[in-house]
C-alpha cells in the first residue's frame, strides 16, 4: 500500500470482486475465497457447483447432480472438470494429512 493512505487498483479488485461473489449475510465477515486451507476451498467449490446443478433435487442423493435440462452441454463439462478438480485436490489434501500424522 502506498504512504499516502490510497488504496492500490489490485487491492479494491480483489476486495471488490470477494464482495460480489459472497452471499448478503457473509459480507461483513472476511471473504469465504480467501478461506485458509486449500481443502476448505476445494469443499466450497464443490459445493458452490452443486448448488448451480441441484434444481429441485434432494442434494442428499447426489454427490454431482445430473445436468439441467436448460445447460448447455458445453457448460456442464466445464462445471465436471472443476468438481473432478476439486475432487482431486480434496483427495491430495487428505493423503498428505495422513502422511503428515503417520510421520
């Protein structure tokens, strides 16, 4: 940050951009993206899909739901990479865990 008290361009984006991707009621705390872990992530990721893709849905029957009859198809593949990527980097975070304990 500059002595002068102004704020730079890459500091008001990055707040205004956590500001517009949050829910009303998460706003006044800190940014859910800039959660600590890359696990913590990976899970709102996942989750932030399903909720696009659930519907009408129970999201208690589906791990990924099936695609939305108004989505592209185009759209849901891009939708099952980023959630097989967040799949990935959930699997890796749990495997080191467990190498971490184990010593």
């Amino acid at each position: 940050m500059p002595s002068d008290g102004w704020v730079s361009n890459r500091e008001v984006e990055a707040a205004w951009s956590c500001t517009l991707l949050q829910p009303a009621s998460l706003r006044a705390t800190s940014c859910v993206s800039f959660a600590k872990f890359a696990s913590d992530r990976a899970y709102l990721g996942k989750e932030r899909i399903k909720s696009r893709l659930i519907g009408d849905l129970d999201p208690a029957e589906w791990d990924l739901p099936p695609k939305p009859k108004w989505m592209r198809w185009e759209t849901y593949n891009r939708y099952v990479e980023r959630f097989d990527d967040y799949e990935r980097r959930l699997d890796e975070a749990c495997i080191s865990s467990v190498v971490k304990r184990l010593g």
